[in-house]
C-alpha cells in the first residue's frame, strides 16, 4: 500500500496542501469547519506529518506527554516541573499541552499520539466522564492524575493508572473541622455537579453536615461561574462577591472555597466587604498551594500530597511502558492544615 502524502489529505478534502499544513500545526486562519473535516481525513488515513517524523527521529519515539486542564491553577505548577525533570533524567522528550475548558483530553490525546507517536500520556485535571470505547482509542498507556474518578464504576477492559486523593473524604474532614469550631453557615463555593472534582468534594460537605443531623442551606452553595476558569482566584473573587452582595451574605460565617486559588480570590471578596478574616468570616481553601502559607492571613487549606504524587505519577507511568510494572489505581492522604484564615464564628 502506498504511503499517503499531504498531497493526497488535500486532494480528499478538496482543499489546498497549504490549508492542510495550517490545520496541522493549529494556525488560527483556517475555517474550524474546514480544520475538523482534514482532521478527521486524517484520522480515517492513519497519515502522519512529515514535520512529525522528523521529530520523532530526533527523539527515537520516547516522548510522554502531558495534557493539563486548568493550567492557570498554581496548584499544577510543581506537579509539572516535577514531572519534566524525572522526564529528563530518564531521557524522554515531553510535549506540555494546555487543554482548553472547551476542548476533550481525549480527543487531543488521540490527536497528538498520531503526530508524535507518544510512548505515554498523563492527564492532569480536567473531567473523567470518557467512555471506554473511547479511551479504547488510545494505544499507549495513560495516567489519570489529580482528577476525581470513582475506580469502582471505572475498572473495565481498558487499563489505566490513576493517582489522587480521596476528594469526598478530604473535603468532609475540611468541613468538619468548621463545624467543630461552631460554624453552622458555612458557604462553599464549588464547581457545578457535572465536574467530577467539584461533585466529590461537594459530598465531603455535605456528608459532614448529614452526620450531625445538619441541613445544608442551597443558598449557601455557591457554584463557580462558568465562562472563566473554574479554578480561578478570578474566579474565587466574583464568586464570593456576589455572595456578599445577596441578602445570604449576612448569615455567612465561613466559607469553604474548594481549591486555594478559589479561597485567595474570596478572601478580597470578604475584605471589600468590609468584613475581617477571621473575626466575621474564617475561608478556608483545598490543594495546599505555597502562595496560601505567605498569604495574609495564612490560608487554612487541605494540603495535597504534591511532589509524591507528582513523582509517582511520571515514575509509574515508565515502568509501565518498560513493563516492569502493571497499572496501579493509588489514593494518597491529604493533611488539613490550620492557620490564620479560620477561627470560631462570634457569639
């Protein structure tokens, strides 16, 4: 069978072989409806780049990447540079890819395990809501990191790793913890119920509140917005000021913001509110991000494990390629960490 050129994608597309090499290396003027109908041309032929087998000589087909959803958390920031520099050391290339809230990590998975003939792919962040047939698609082995999966209703006939911690039960002790110090209005502020992330944590919150026979208020569950980052300090600000500008903002005497970067941005919030932290209102945040211990006040967050996952994140993903070891699914511990940004509520 005859190797299939650019020449022939254009001629099946009907389009110009410089529109071909526009829609392959993501130029932004070409039509999108023209773009998905030469990349799926090119999925149905199996064709690969000439630009990316060139690259793929130069770094003999030992290439991982990296696909990351929600790049602005600084949450990802070490995990990635961990991540890079075991890639290094063990002479892989890496190929960082920023996946868009629009976009599915799969399907650009599947895109650039085409162009650079991938060894392995880890997934951080983002939505674990794929299907298996079409994880079945991929042809390497992946990682799902930091995103909340329920291992149970997911083990099947298609093999992964996954590495997090337990979102639901580090979100109750979070809540807990609040309820101890006599908080009973306590606000979170959360991504909607469709983010698996966002959904787990938001049971933790709620659990806590069952188990004492406490009714969670809808008023004081307050979703992030959808059209910017869920995990935003942006985010975490116009989230938390709405909530302070409603009639339910009186009665609020802690808020519970599920990732620092969320906490961070509301705490401006409560402050131009006029309110002091923790005097009126404690926040306490999740993730364990450094800008939360040089914060004023010091946030009071869930600490995640970062660089031990980060490490065996990329280290089990390379046995598991070199097959001196099978997909693993490992749930880390988080540490709630108490500082100066909670404290109890006034009598």
């Amino acid at each position: 069978m005859a190797e299939i050129t650019i020449k022939d994608i254009a001629k099946k597309c009907g389009v110009g072989i410089s529109t071909v090499s526009r829609a392959i290396n993501n130029h932004p003027d070409i039509n999108p409806e023209t773009r998905k109908k030469i990349m799926e041309v090119i999925e149905e032929t199996g064709f690969i780049p000439n630009n990316s087998a060139r690259n793929l000589k130069r770094t003999d087909a030992k290439c991982i990447a990296v696909l990351v959803k929600g790049i602005t958390n600084p949450f990802f920031s070490n995990m990635i540079q961990i991540i890079e520099e075991e890639t290094q050391r063990n002479k892989y290339a890496l190929v960082l890819r920023h996946v868009e809230a629009h976009e599915d990590e799969v399907d650009v998975a599947l895109e650039l395990e085409k162009e650079k003939r991938l060894r392995g792919i880890v997934f951080l962040g983002g939505r674990f809501v794929h299907s298996e047939e079409k994880l079945a698609k991929l042809n390497v082995p992946f990682i799902f990191s930091t995103i909340g999966v329920d291992i149970t209703d997911r083990i099947g006939r298609v093999e992964f790793s996954n590495i997090a911690v337990d979102d639901k039960l580090e979100s109750k002790k979070m809540t807990e913890y609040l309820l101890e110090l006599g908080h009973r209005n306590v606000a979170i502020i959360v991504e909607k119920p469709q983010q698996p992330v966002g959904r787990l944590r938001m049971e933790g919150y709620e659990e806590a509140y069952a188990e004492r026979g406490l009714v969670v208020s809808k008023d004081m569950i307050c979703y992030v917005q959808d059209d910017i980052d869920s995990y935003s300090m942006e985010n975490g600000y116009l989230t938390a000021k709405k909530l302070m500008e409603s009639e339910v903002g009186a009665k609020v005497t802690a808020i519970y913001a599920t990732s620092d970067s969320l906490a961070i941005g509301a705490c401006r919030a409560v402050l131009e509110a006029g309110k002091k932290i923790p005097e009126d209102i404690s926040v306490a945040g999740y993730d364990g991000i450094e800008l939360g211990e040089y914060y004023n006040p010091k946030l009071t967050t869930i600490k995640q494990p970062v660089e031990e996952m980060a490490k065996k994140t990329i280290r089990l993903l390379l046995d598991v390629i070199a097959e001196r070891q099978e997909h693993q699914q490992i749930i880390f511990p988080a540490e709630l960490i108490v500082r100066e940004s909670t404290g109890q509520p006034r009598t």
